[in-house]
C-alpha cells in the first residue's frame, strides 16, 4: 500500500507485504518505543487486526501479533502494560473511519491463520551489542556471548563465590524475563544442562541478574532478553521447544539464605516501600517472608 497512518508516538507504513512502524521521540513517548525505533512486521507475523475505542476520545488500532513470530513479545510474556505495546497504534478519534480502512485493508493482506507457531521468529530482534545495569550487575550480550559483571553493593555471596558469568548461546535453552516492574523482577538465564539444578531465588543464581529501583528498566532489559531469546533460537533447538523454558524444572527447593543476604534484600524492599511501588501491607508480607527464610 505504501500509505502512511500517524498515531500519538508512532506511525505506520503499510507495505505490500509488511508494516514498518516508526515510532516518535520525544518527552511522552514511551522509552520502550524510543529504544525500538522502527520494527518491520512481515504480514506472517500478525494474526488479527482489532480497532477498538480507547481512552479520553482516542481509538486503538491494533496488530495482534502472531504467537512464537516476535523474540521481543515472546520475551515479555505478557507482561507489557497497554501503553508500551508496540503493536498497539492509538489515534484520536476522528480518526476512526480512516482508521478502520486501513484496519480492513491490512486484514486482506494477512495470509490465514492455521493456529501454529512458526518454527522461526518472523519479526527481526533488537541488535547487539546491548547492555545494562541491574541492581546486582552488569549484563553485557555481543550476539554470542551473555556476560554479567557483579557489583559488589548489590551481588548476593553465592553470586561473589561463583565469581563474573559468561554464557554462549550454544549453551543456553531460552530466558525468563519478570517485568522490572513488579517485586523481585529479573532476567534469568536457562541452560540446556547443568552440573546441579538453577537455584529457585535469582539472586542466588549466577545466570540470572536482579531488577530494581531504577535498574533493568523495561526498555533496556527487555530488548536485551529478545536479542538473547533470538540468537539461542537461531543456535538451533532447545529441549523445551518454547523457546522460553519452565523454571520449576530448573529449580531446587528454597534454602536458607545468608543472613546478609537477608538484610540487603529487606534494605531494598525499603526503598521500593518509601518510593510508594509497595504499599505497606506488600512491604510487611515480603519481609516476613524473607525473615522467615533465616
């Protein structure tokens, strides 16, 4: 088609055969979007084409994505709030019939949907080389190779005892990645075999780093998580087909943790309760449950 739909933080190019969207910089625009830039949606990659009402006089127009066709949605799992999900184009709207046509022209366009995930991603991953910080380390992935350099003011013992991690994808079965935005976010390595069992709490394990108050944020970590899902499903097949793995098959049961540990976990709980991301009666249930792990 080769016309040009422009949304509040995005616009879209419908293509004969994909969807380029570009989405805005700027002070409102969410930072996921902005570390983004632009993605290109090949039509194999959307299952279905919504238009809906949205908020204070707006319409949403919205490219559902096909499941197993974008390393970056896989990734998430669900997790991303309304308003940072790039499939999602919101117009105000008097701007409905306009978009409505393009919603029908894109729906012609789909090939059908015979309910299976592709055996590839469709939708092309963010590029490495990527990197950040989270509150235990530094995550750093060149395309082959996933490194984490602790910190001494937040790595847990165990992570000091097994010292700096490196990881190639060949060695690697998928990720897990918990929203930053929610207690006890983190991403977390899972590997196609082991010497011992992944421990069940991220902070004590050394293939996996630690979210925070201010530290893994959406828009960097989770880019990092689909280029690393993306590169070890290039590396071929993993045990668990998903791509993504099950963590109760990888973990042991708690164990007791270092007292220290301990102390530095509720000292962080803390300042997510002073930032107000915990309501009192959260910071209570967390820190029992920590206690009680003495």
């Amino acid at each position: 088609m080769g016309d040009v739909l422009a949304g509040f933080h995005a616009a879209w190019e419908f293509e004969s055969d994909s969807v380029l969207i570009r989405f805005e910089r700027g002070i409102r625009t969410p930072k996921l979007f902005q570390a983004l830039g632009e993605r290109r949606i090949p039509h194999e990659a959307i299952s279905a084409v919504t238009l809906s009402s949205g908020k204070r006089g707006t319409v949403v127009l919205h490219a559902v994505p096909r499941p197993g066709a974008d390393p970056l949605m896989e990734a998430a799992a669900g997790q991303l709030k309304e308003n940072c999900d790039p499939y999602r184009l919101v117009l105000p709207a008097e701007r409905e019939t306009l978009a409505e046509y393009y919603a029908d022209e894109l729906r012609a366009q789909l090939p059908p949907d015979d309910g299976e995930s592709p055996d590839r991603f469709l939708v092309a991953p963010p590029e490495a080389p990527l990197q950040f910080k989270a509150y235990d380390g530094k995550a750093s992935f060149d395309g082959k190779l996933v490194s984490f350099r602790w910190f001494w003011t937040g790595a847990s013992s165990a992570k000091w005892k097994a010292g700096d991690q490196s990881f190639p994808v060949t060695d690697l079965s998928g990720i897990e990645w918990r929203s930053p935005e929610v207690f006890e976010g983190h991403l977390r390595l899972l590997r196609r075999e082991t010497p011992v069992a992944q421990p069940a709490q991220a902070d004590q394990d050394p293939a996996a780093v630690v979210f925070g108050l201010g530290y893994g944020p959406v828009h960097e970590s989770l880019p990092f998580a689909a280029s690393v899902l993306a590169a070890v499903r290039a590396s071929g097949p993993a045990p668990n087909s998903d791509g993504l793995g099950a963590v109760a098959a990888a973990v042991t049961p708690a164990v007791r943790r270092d007292p220290a540990d301990i102390a530095e976990r509720i000292r962080h709980l803390g300042e997510l309760h002073r930032a107000g991301l915990l309501t009192d009666d959260e910071f209570t249930v967390k820190k029992t449950e920590l206690l009680a792990e003495l």
